[in-house]
C-alpha cells in the first residue's frame, strides 16, 4: 500500500500554474526524492502534501486515508524544513519534545521518547541548550530528532543538507540514509542538487515546470531518460544531444571516448574535434565539436584517469560510444525513442 | 599625535554626552528643587532660579497630598492606564497577527491605513465621541475614558505589533503546525513568546499615551474625584491665573519618575521594538 499517493495535483498560485495535474504514489519504507530546478514546483508539492498549501485540484492520500482537506496537525507527518525552523525560545529538550506536548503525551513517556530520538541522533549532550548555541550540523540533528521524535506515517524533507557546508554534507548524506533504513519511515525528500538525488533516492522524481518528467531508480534516471530535460538535468557534465536528422541523438560523456581500444566493441564511431582539455586530475574532460549540430553548445568527453590516450585541442580524433549507450529523442517533443536504429556514423 | 587625536576625538564625544545629560536632566532638576522651594523664594525676582536661596520646605508636597486628590487621580490614572493596556493587548495582537499573517496581500495596506486613524488628532475627534459618550450615559465617568482611550492605542500598537510578527520567520510557525499545533495554537505558542519585546513595547506605550492624554479627559471629565493625573493637577492646581508652581511641580516629578525609570530600565527591547516595527 502507498503511504503517500497524490493523484490530479494541480496548484495555481493567482493566474500561475505551478503544478500540473501531478500523480505519485510512493512505496512503504522508501525514500522517494523530488528534484527539479528552483521553481519547478517541489517545495510546493511537498507542503501540499503537508497540508501547508491546498491544491486547486486534486486529491492527497496519506496511509490510504484521504487528508485533502485537513491541517496539518489531523495528518500524522512530520517536516524538516530547509531553515531547520527550531523554535528559538526553547532548549533542545523543548524542542523536540513539542510534537509531544501538543499531543497531552504524559510526563515520562515524553522524557522516555525524547532520550531515544536524542540518543539515535547523539545529541543527548545538547538538551539543555538552546538553538542559537548549536552549530549548524547540530540543529539539523536537533531538527531530525523532533521530527522523529513521534513516529509520523511519513517524513517529509525540505533540502534540510542545503544550509550545511560542502564537508558536513557528505556525511550528513550518509547518516541520513542509515536512519531512514534503520527507522524505515517512509520519507519524501526536496532537492535542486542531482548529487544528493542520486546518492540518496531509492526513486527520484524529476520535476520541471510544474510537472513530473520522469520517476525511477537513479539508475534509470540517469541512463534511461524520459526526456530531453531530464537528460540535461541529471549528470555533470549533461548528456550530450546531437541534432541528426530527425531526432536528437543522446550519449552520456563517459560512454564517449577514443576508438584506441575499443575496436572490437559494438560502437559507433564519430569524427571529433577537440577544442579544448580540461585536466580535473580525477577524470579529463574533453570538448569538442561533431558533424552534427550540438545542442549544448559542445560536445563533452569524461576520460577517467586510466585512459591515458593523448589528446590535443585543434586535432581531429575518431571518438566512439557504445550502441546501448545512444538515446534518441523526438526532435520536437524532446521525449525518449524506444528504437534505436538508423543511426549513420 | 595618535594619543592625542584619540583623546580629542574621546573628548568630544564625552562633552556630548554631558550636555545631552544636562539636556535631559534638566526639567527633573528644575521640577525638583522649585517642588521644594519656599513661595518668597520662588517668585523674587532678586534670587537665582537655580539654586535654593532660601531653605528648603515640604510645604508644597503637603499642600499637594493633603489639599488636593492626588492620590485619587494617581489610582485613577493607573486603573484607566491598566485597563486600556488590556483592552489595546486583547485587540491589537489578534488584529495585528491576522493582518500580517492571514489577510494576504491585503494585510499591508489595511494596517497603514489603521495607522492613518491615528494621525486623527483628538482635537477633532472629541467633539464627535463626546455626543458618543453622553449618549452611553458614560460622561463624567473613567468608563469614558476606557472607552475613548483605545481609539487611538489600538491603531498604533497593532501597526507596531504587525513590524514584530512579520520579523518571525514563516517556516517556525509552520513547523508548530506540522507539530500539532491549531492556527491559535501556534500563535499562543510559538509566536506570541518570541515577540515578548513587542508586547512590552505596546503595554509601556498604550500606558504612557493614557496617561498623558489631556483632551478627552479633559471634555469627558470634570468631577475631581474622577480625575487623572493629566487633567487633574492643571485643573486643580492652576486658578484663573495663579500657577500653584511648587505643587505643579511636585506632582510632575512624582507622576514622571515611574515613567522614566521603566523608559530606562526597557530602553532596549524599546528601541529593538521601534527599529524593527520600522524597517520591515
């Protein structure tokens, strides 16, 4: 059974559409993350699903029961939003206990809840402080601990990584994941970052403009693309797209690399002029110029270290990319070709 | 030359600072000494108005507490001062809440346009409630002036109080709703205890502008025993043309020093109040 199911999602905010007629069911004890650029309709959907916003159209299901209609308070979810929004005026122990205490739970039952979701996050330390004399890592814990603190149907999340720096972020991603699979809670995770898309969704739901492109495992998403956007959107440096004919012809830039090598593969072969190497010491990046218009400007490479083949900007290279690795979209649409044939190095 | 450019520049500032305590000390010194001065020494013009030049007396504070209803009108001040502060917090925070938060782009204006009411001055303004007021068959009562004075406490402290609500972030009050909280809940909560400097803004400033308002207590009252400080020690203590000077004055001080002390003791919540009601 889908924990959270949205069917028909439309919102309208004055004369602006910013989700189109949105469907999405998630799956008991995943983590399901929405990612789309800024704008595209995330948080929004995210905090209809809250029930901080009303859809204009459309239905919300949470646990089967329908909650359209009803406050936030009436749906048994907990949110982390992106500010951490801790209440200033309380210690730690406030804090997390508040989900608590407007609930009326009793005494110790609160103290016994709040020692466990302290204790999963190890800020046990920390209950007598107050918000401002945490350090950022600390109040995302102190946050994830009030959420958990009353065991909601659903744990939604609001970029809650964006605030930390570069360094705490990795490991921030990791703890993360551990809890969700060690509590199991199904969670709904917002972000504009691929990375932590990638990294930390069991599916991903790539949203633009108010609607959803594609949804499916990072694997998919990344190799599989629905579209033209979700090609470009997923993956640093994008997927290539070259215009050929009628369709557009996508490869990701690591399945595009020198013939030396590679002979006897089932690959197709392409003139390349290299204009420009980039040398990033964990990988080389190669752009250049095919035959066929590019629709990102320039072709990309990615050579991982152990391709030591030497490359020079001004020089034609047969460059080659693996059948299975080419896409083809509709030149107009932008939407996936299940076929592929017809393609002519 | 570094030491003594610091030393002028530290100079300078505490000259300023000394004639702005001058500045400010002023009119208590002044209220303080001529309190305590003899009549002969008050209005001879030989002697120096500054300085006691003859002894000191008590006469003044005695004629103030035992000839006058002082004390009525100080109690009479602080029940109408408390009960405006009531009536201005039930009302003004309530208002001030659903304007910033729950009227949508609607709020902002709305609230300037309250604010405008403020600007009507009293002096206009009595003449209307005054027919108000005898037709409720509340003249001559402290019920009118509990009555009037929040026509123009209120406007003020919900503009002021709208600057405070709208300075707490969205996300924390939405987070109490996430966490069980109703609407009410959540301003109970969570946003009322995070604007307690406002709320102490607005009860210090409904107080003082009730206790210093003079026109409708003035029109509204005239009974001695119904009396405020405000209208109260003018009325009682200057006769046709004799200023009663050395009472006057003893009743200044006496009803300006609590204000003072509570302006300093909150200067700054006062001025955090002031400053954020004014930028956003």
């Amino acid at each position: 059974m889908a924990q959270v199911q949205v069917t028909g999602i439309t919102k309208y905010f004055g004369e602006v559409k910013v989700l189109d007629n949105v469907n999405l069911a998630t799956r008991k004890h995943e983590f399901l993350v929405l990612l789309g650029p800024s704008g595209c309709g995330k948080t929004t959907l995210l905090r209809i699903i809250a029930g901080l916003e009303r859809p204009t159209r459309g239905e919300v299901l949470i646990g089967g029961r329908e909650v359209t209609g009803l406050p936030p308070r009436a749906r048994n979810i907990a949110m982390v939003f992106q500010s951490y929004a801790l209440y200033p005026h309380m210690t730690v122990f406030e804090n997390i206990s508040f989900p608590l205490r407007t609930q009326n739970m009793n005494r110790d039952a609160i103290q016994e809840k709040v020692a466990w979701a302290a204790g999963l996050f190890g800020i046990d330390r920390l209950l007598e402080r107050k918000p401002r004399e945490l350090s950022g890592g600390e109040r995302q814990r102190v946050a994830l601990a009030r959420a958990i603190v009353r065991m909601p149907t659903v744990f939604l999340l609001d970029e809650p990584l964006s605030n930390l720096d570069a360094k705490l972020r990795a490991s921030a991603r990791e703890e993360l994941q551990t809890f969700q699979k060690r509590i199991g809670i199904t969670t709904i995770y917002v972000t504009h970052d691929q990375v932590e898309a990638m990294g930390l969704g069991n599916r991903i739901v790539v949203m633009d403009q108010g609607r959803v492109r594609q949804i499916g495992t990072p694997l998919q998403v990344y190799w599989e693309p629905a579209d033209t956007f979700v090609a470009t959107f997923v993956g640093s440096p994008p997927m290539n797209l070259v215009e050929q004919g009628e369709v557009l012809m996508g490869f990701r830039p690591e399945d595009f690399l020198p013939i030396e090598g590679r002979e006897e593969e089932d690959v197709e072969r392409f003139q390349f002029e290299v204009t420009w190497v980039e040398n990033l010491g964990a990988e080389r990046l190669v752009y250049g110029n095919m035959a066929f218009q590019s629709r990102n400007g320039r072709v990309v490479s990615r050579l991982a270290p152990n391709i030591r083949v030497s490359l020079e900007a001004g020089k034609t290279y047969i460059f080659a990319v693996p059948r299975l690795g080419i896409k083809l979209f509709d030149r107009n649409t932008g939407m996936l070709l299940r076929r592929v044939s017809g393609v002519g190095g | 030359m570094k030491d003594l450019r610091a030393l002028r520049k530290k100079g300078a500032i505490y000259a300023a600072a000394l004639f702005f305590i001058c500045f400010g000390a002023f009119p208590f010194y002044w209220m303080l000494i001529t309190a305590f001065k003899r009549d002969h020494d008050l209005f001879n013009p030989e002697s120096n108005p500054f300085l006691f030049n003859e002894p000191s007396t008590l006469e003044h504070v005695r004629l103030l507490f035992g000839q006058t209803l002082f004390m009525k009108y100080v109690v009479n001040t602080f029940l109408v001062g408390g009960a405006v502060v009531l009536i201005t917090l039930v009302i003004a925070i309530p208002a001030a809440y659903s304007l910033t938060r729950l009227a949508g782009r609607w709020g902002e204006s709305l609230g300037v346009g309250i604010f405008l009411t403020y600007l009507v001055p009293p002096t206009l303004l009595f003449i209307p409630l005054s027919r108000v007021i005898s037709f409720l068959k509340l003249g001559e009562s402290l019920w009118s002036l509990i009555l009037v004075y929040p026509t123009f406490t209120i406007p003020f402290c919900t503009w002021l109080l709208m600057g405070f609500f709208k300075s707490i972030p969205r996300d924390i009050e939405e987070q109490a709703l996430i966490d069980g909280c109703t609407r009410i809940g959540a301003m109970v909560r969570v946003v009322l205890p995070l604007s307690t400097s406002g709320i102490l803004t607005i009860v210090i400033f409904a107080f003082t502008l009730s206790m210093q308002e003079f026109i409708y207590a003035l029109a509204f009252i005239s009974v001695s025993a119904h009396k405020t400080v405000s209208i109260g020690v003018p009325t009682e203590l200057v006769r046709g043309d004799v200023f009663r000077w050395g009472p006057l004055m003893a009743a200044a001080l006496i009803s300006s020093i609590p204000v003072a002390v509570v302006y300093s003791l909150f200067l700054d919540r006062f001025i955090a109040g002031f400053t954020m009601g004014a930028t956003k």
